[in-house]
C-alpha cells in the first residue's frame, strides 16, 4: 500500500471553453484572455484569488510572465508544461504549498491559413520523416495498420468509434461539429486520406481557448462551486514525436505505464471508470488506449468498442463533449480540453443528453501511440 | 548547394534532408549507394535514428556501418491526402524492418499501392534527389530475404 498521493489535497474548481470554430475570427489574446475569464469565473473566483499561472498561446507565443504582468506584477508561482502535465504540475505546486489557486488557460487562433497543406501542428519538419510525405494521420496509420495486422482489427471498429464520438459532439452545441450526425457507413464511405484512415477517422482543425482553474480541496471548500478531485495522474515520455519510426513493438502501449501510476495512486482500476475522456486525434487511438490502460486484453479493443459499449448510454462512455473529432482541436487547447470535458461531465455541466447519470469517476488522456507520449489524469466527484 | 549551404528542395519540390553533424554518414552513405546505419560495438545493436550514444547499453561506442539494405515491411499506410502539395498522391510510406532488426522510416516504390502487405520482402532503392541528397526508398525484393526460403520467386 502506496503512501497518501499529494495530489488528494487538490481539486479542479474552474473549467471553461471559450467559442470553438474553424475560424474564430477573433484575435488570439482576445480568445486567451476570455479563456483566463471563464475560467476564474466559472471557478466563483477573481483574478485577485490567482497567484499560480500557466498561461500560453499557439501563434504569439504568449507565456506565464506575461500574464503575471496582466494581474499587475503581484509575484505568482508559474508553470510551464502544457495539457495534462500542466494539471499535474499545478497540483504538485498546491499540494507543496508554492501556490494557493492556479489559473491554467491556452488559446488559438491564425495558426492554420495555407489551406494547401495540412494544418501546421500535423507536419513534422526532420530530416527523417518530413522526406517521406509523413505527417500525423500517417504516423498514427502506420500504428493501426500493424495492430490491424496483428490482431485482424476490422476498418468497422474505427468507423464505430468515429460515429460514436461525432454523434456526441452533434448533440453538442458548443462543438464544432454541432448537429452533425455521423454513421459508420458514413465514416466508411468518407474520402480515404491516410489508409486506414478516413476523412471522418480524423481530428478537425479548429481555432479557441480552454482555462481550468485549480487550488487546495481545503481552499475549495469555501466556494460556491462543485470541487473536482485529482485521484491520479501520470505522465509518460518516449522520445520526440514524429522523429523515429513508430514501432508497434516499442509504442504500442504508450501510456500504461502512466495509467498504472495514476490507478494506483487512486487505489482503483480501469472498472471504476465511469467516463473515459480519451485523447482521439484518429478513431484507432482509442482502441489502443483500451488496451494500454488495460480497460480490454492486448489485441481485443476492436471488439471492446462494438454494440454500443462506448456510446452515451453505453457500458463505458468515452469522449463525451464530443472531443478532437467533433468538438474541437485548437492548436494546444484540445489538450486542456480533455480534463475540462471530464470536469463538465463529472458536474453535469454538459447538455443532459450527453450526462452520464452517476458518474463519479473520468479518466482523460493526453497524446498517444504516433507521438510517443501519453499522460493520464483520474478525476472524481469525491475526495479519495 | 545554395549560397546557404543548405541544399535547395528537390525539382518536384519535396523538402529534402538538412543532415546534422550527427547524421552525416547516413546520408553521405546513401549518396554513395550504401545504406549506413549505427551498431554498437559494446552491445552489438544497432542504433537508429542516429544518437550520440547506444540507446540500448548507453556505451559511447557506437559506429556506422553498411545494412545489407534487405528487409521487411512492418507497417505501411496509402497517403491520398499529402502534407503539402508537391507530393504526388497516391504514395505508401512504410516502415521497414531491416534484416539486422532495425527499422526505418520510407516509401515503397516500383509497386501498387493495394499490393503492399505486412511482412513483403523489400530492398533499398536509392533515388538521387540533389547533388547532395539521395534518398533511400525501398522496393519488392526481386532476391528473397536470408533464411526464408518459402518466398521465393513471390516478388510479384
């Protein structure tokens, strides 16, 4: 039995997502800052609680020395890592005592204008990959394609998990993809654009903000809102994304290492999980998160994700605002998206329709097998 | 060489390789029709992409040597929607796994696409770019791969 985790005596009080669109047609400080906004907002707080921030932008470089700036100078603890990394560094920062309320807010926007090539964040530039016409929906293609081979996972596996993710996200306004129903057969017949990937297997581009505001349960307490609790979290490197070959032997189960740290902090395991707030950029990532973070045995999440099981009103339902298929992916943002969906869902802050009654307890993901990284957080309704 | 030094794109436009200090000798290599690779003498595995150190037994003692540029392919994908537009489309980017356990990352030329499969026996096709740059793509073996007898003659 593993010592008290630090990260128990902090809690997610704020979440906010400002407009996703495809083009937001609003300066990317202006996104920034109403991220920062909501977020504190949305916490019951103001900016004079704040003394923690990690603050950044995708195009102007914004960073967390500016923004301390914006609050007047007053000294603040800063972080630098971003996504869920940036939630766990936060939570080492409270639980130590180097702060008391940790503003962590990113935005987007202009990034991707030369609409002839792929969106910018998607093209590695290394004198190994870039020569060979490979960008991400290859990288991850190449990952599906050995698992493909080696357990005979079928093409009507990652068309369920596209349909069943975009049908979230049509049944939320706030996405992007709003209204947009998607069938299998759709996501089957759509344009092939990286075998054995489809147009509708992929991310779409977006530009907007995400903020999330973090401090001590102790602190939380005395808000008017419902307090968040990390249970665990975990954080895993493999290398640099998009440089070596990504080999399903050596990454394949990128992630269960953090997983298992993050359950075992938590004292729980993957059956505990009542809302999985999976990192999707390509419909197979979440096939083999099922496998890394040991939801299914080795080889059977194409099976797993069929009949229904990760559906709204399924067994285990998984990217519930509707996630980087349908909601959104805005440069950095998608990241910090994937706590805050698992935020929304665990205080019923979605639209009924995509509310998991009960649910109690969210993982959510960062990165995956193409990029050789992927870090895990568990959220829950009670303090563990 | 532009007034850089850095070599200009490819004709078609294709944005060729900045080799490193460190990776050098693979792309000198593959100007010269060999296809190098880093192998540890400590350890005896090889190394790829190039590192300053073994990534296995982290020894300094790491040299290049020739790949017998034989090998299989471990995965592959058929890209239709390219990353910019001097790719020509359809194109298979692969990886390869060499004959001495390796891999790397390549296209597969000189065949269709829906005829490429997981385990084909391929071998290293240089295709020249720049004075600089020549890039090692793969092909179907026409000669079977050492210690697999079965394949013979299916190249097709």
């Amino acid at each position: 039995m593993m010592s008290r985790s630090p990260f128990h005596d902090v809690a997610i009080v704020g979440a906010y997502n400002t407009v996703q669109a495809r083009t937001a047609d609003r300066p990317e400080m202006e996104l920034l800052l109403d991220a920062m906004r909501g977020a504190v907002a949305s916490a019951g707080l103001e900016f004079a609680d704040v003394d923690g921030l990690n603050v950044t932008s995708s195009v102007q470089r914004y960073h967390s020395r500016q923004a301390v700036a914006l609050l007047g100078g007053r000294p603040c603890w800063t972080g630098v890592d971003i996504g869920i990394p940036a939630v766990i560094e936060a939570a080492f920062a409270i639980s130590a005592g180097l702060a008391d309320v940790v503003l962590i807010a990113t935005a987007q926007a202009r990034e991707y204008t030369d609409r002839v090539k792929t969106a910018p964040w998607t093209r590695p530039s290394n004198e190994f990959v870039e020569c060979w016409g490979l960008y991400t929906a290859a990288e991850f293609a190449l990952i599906a394609r050995r698992h493909m081979h080696l357990y005979g996972t079928r093409p009507e596996s990652l068309a369920e998990v596209a349909s069943a993710i975009r049908s979230n996200g049509a049944r939320n306004p706030a996405a992007l993809h709003y209204g947009r129903e998607v069938s299998p057969e759709d996501v089957l017949n759509s344009r092939m654009v990286a075998d054995p990937f489809h147009l509708l297997d992929c991310a779409v581009t977006c530009e907007g903000g995400a903020g999330l505001v973090m401090t001590s349960v102790e602190r939380a307490r005395d808000l008017d809102v419902q307090p968040v609790y990390v249970h665990g979290g975990g954080i895993e490197r493999q290398g640099m994304a998009y440089m070596a070959p990504p080999v399903w032997d050596r990454y394949g189960h990128s992630g269960r290492t953090a997983a298992r740290k993050a359950f075992q902090q938590a004292g729980l395991t993957p059956a505990d999980v009542d809302v999985a707030e999976f990192y999707d950029p390509f419909s197979f990532e979440i096939i083999r998160q099922l496998e890394a973070f040991e939801f299914c045995a080795e080889g059977e999440g194409g099976e797993f994700v069929m009949d229904g099981r990760i559906r709204i009103d399924g067994e285990l339902p998984i990217v519930t605002n509707g996630g980087l298929l349908s909601f959104s992916h805005a440069g950095m943002a998608q990241l910090l998206q994937k706590p805050i969906a698992a935020v929304q869902q665990l205080r019923g802050e979605l639209p009924p329709v995509l509310t998991v009654p009960g649910a109690k307890l969210a993982l959510a993901s960062n990165g995956g097998a193409g990029a050789l990284f992927c870090d895990v957080v568990l959220l829950g309704t009670e303090q563990p | 060489m532009s007034e850089s030094g850095k070599d200009p794109a490819a004709p078609s436009g294709i944005p060729l390789p900045q080799p490193t200090e460190l990776s050098k000798p693979h792309w000198d290599g593959c100007r010269d029709g060999v296809l190098r690779v880093q192998r540890c003498a400590a350890c005896s595995r090889y190394v790829f992409i190039p590192q300053p150190i073994c990534t296995h037994c982290q020894s300094d003692q790491l040299e290049w040597v020739d790949s017998c540029g034989r090998g299989r392919v471990y995965s592959h994908t058929t890209v239709h929607r390219p990353p910019r537009p001097e790719f020509d489309v359809p194109y298979v980017v692969a990886i390869v796994e060499l004959d001495e356990g390796w891999h790397m990352l390549t296209n597969l030329i000189d065949c269709a696409p829906e005829s490429v499969k997981v385990d084909m026996p391929v071998e290293v096709a240089f295709q020249r770019m720049s004075d600089r740059i020549t890039l090692p793509m793969f092909r179907p073996a026409v000669r079977p791969p050492a210690g697999d007898p079965k394949v013979e003659g299916d190249t097709k």
